[in-house]
C-alpha cells in the first residue's frame, strides 16, 4: 500500500512538471500563514482580556510601531482634531464670504437670460458653492471658530468704514450693473465678473499655501486644492463660452 502510494506521488509530480516548486510554494504559503496567526495573536488575547474584564465595553487598540506591541486604550479614548493656524480660519470665513456672493450671482440666472448653457454653468456654480459654503461652517464650528470673519481680519479697510471686498468679488457697482443688464448683455457681464470672482478664489488659495504653518489640516487642504482645480476648470468654460 505505501509502495502504491509514493509511485501515485512521483506520477503526480511527472504530469505536472514540477512537484518540487508546487511543494514549496505550497510550503511558503503554510508558513506564512502559521506566522500571520502567530503575529495576531497578542492583539486578540488583548482584546478577550478587555472584553472578560469589561463586558460590552468597546475595545480600543493602538497598533505599535514596527517590531513594538499594540497597546489597549481606554474606551474614553476619543480623536483630537490636528492644529490649525489663524490662516487656517481665516481662509475658511472669508470663502465663506467669496463663495456667498458667487451664489447671488447665479441667482440672477433665471429672470436675467434665457441662455440655456449660461443656465447650466450657473446651477453647477450655485449648487457647488452652496454645499462648499455648508462645509466650510461645519468645519470652522467643529473647531470652535465664528463663521464670519470679523471687520478687523477683513483686508484693506479704509478709514470711511467702507470694508474691500475678498480677492475678485465684484465691487457693488458691478453687482448693480449686472442686476440691470439683460439678455446677452447679462451673459457678457457675468462670465466677465464671474472669471474675475474665480481668479480671486484661486489667489486666496495661493495666499494660504503661501503662509507657513498653513494648510496642513487634511480636510481643509482636499477643499483647499478641489477649490482652485475647479475653478480653473470653469473658468476655461467660460472663457470658451465668452468667444
């Protein structure tokens, strides 16, 4: 019987063409799922101590470096937010502001031109900057922060009280003069006045990268870089939809 057997093995091995690289693998592969389970076994023995010990209580492990042990945290363990800079919330109350009057730009849309590309961009634009505005004050209240910019932080105050706007807002002449316009004549001034806004979006952007210590909040700097890759996109559209 155990004559029959190895014959059975060695004709096996013959068909296949390699019995002795199969075995190895097959062996690789044994031992590294042995190590695996072997390597796994200090963090569940850490969990069932948690659980025998605290019954129902969530369990919080802390994976170690390279070559160190996990270790179990406390269940009121809770995330800490990372550090933000003054720039930080600045460039978020004062979007917030950029972003307002973009809105009330493409409000004008339905009443003001019957265009029905201009009539896409602008629910595009409105609908994006809308729900970045509802971000942007989710962010800025998680953390404690006002989510207008006060008078003071605002840039280039004069001493008539009269505030500058953000970088490319359309001072309130132009927003006038938009209100007034009609037709194509609508169409051209608000592409014009809505590149203008745009450009000043992607400066803002710059000035926070620009600013050391700035911009290293992961959530802030996704929003930050989506910013000003989107609007560089829409500001292509409409250059194309000027000509």
């Amino acid at each position: 019987m155990k004559s029959s057997y190895f014959k059975g093995q060695r004709k096996l091995q013959s068909e296949m063409g390699g019995g002795a690289c199969l075995s190895g693998t097959m062996g690789g592969l044994v031992a590294a799922s042995t190590l695996a389970g072997l390597f796994s076994l200090p963090v569940c023995a850490q969990q069932a101590e948690q659980q025998q010990a605290e019954p129902g209580t969530p369990v919080v492990v802390q994976p170690g470096a390279p070559g160190q042990p996990t270790r179990t945290l406390p269940p009121s363990t809770r995330a800490t937010l990372p550090p933000r800079s003054p720039a930080d919330v600045q460039f978020m109350q004062g979007m917030i502001m950029h972003h307002a009057q973009a809105v009330e730009m493409t409000a004008l849309i339905e009443s003001h031109t019957q265009t029905k590309d201009l009539r896409l961009l602008g629910a595009r634009i409105s609908h994006s900057q809308s729900e970045e505005i509802k971000f942007m004050k989710r962010w800025l209240e998680a953390r404690g922060e006002s989510t207008s910019l006060p008078m003071q932080d605002m840039p280039g105050m004069d001493m008539s009280n009269q505030p500058m706007l953000m970088p490319g807002m359309l001072t309130p002449k132009q927003m006038e003069a938009l209100k007034k316009a009609k037709g194509t004549g609508f169409d051209q001034l608000f592409l014009t006045g809505m590149i203008q806004h745009h450009n000043g979006a992607l400066i803002m952007v710059k000035d926070l990268f620009d600013t050391a210590g700035s911009g290293q909040d992961a959530e802030l700097f996704n929003f930050a870089t989506d910013v000003d890759s989107g609007q560089r996109a829409e500001i292509r559209i409409m250059q194309n939809m000027l000509k």
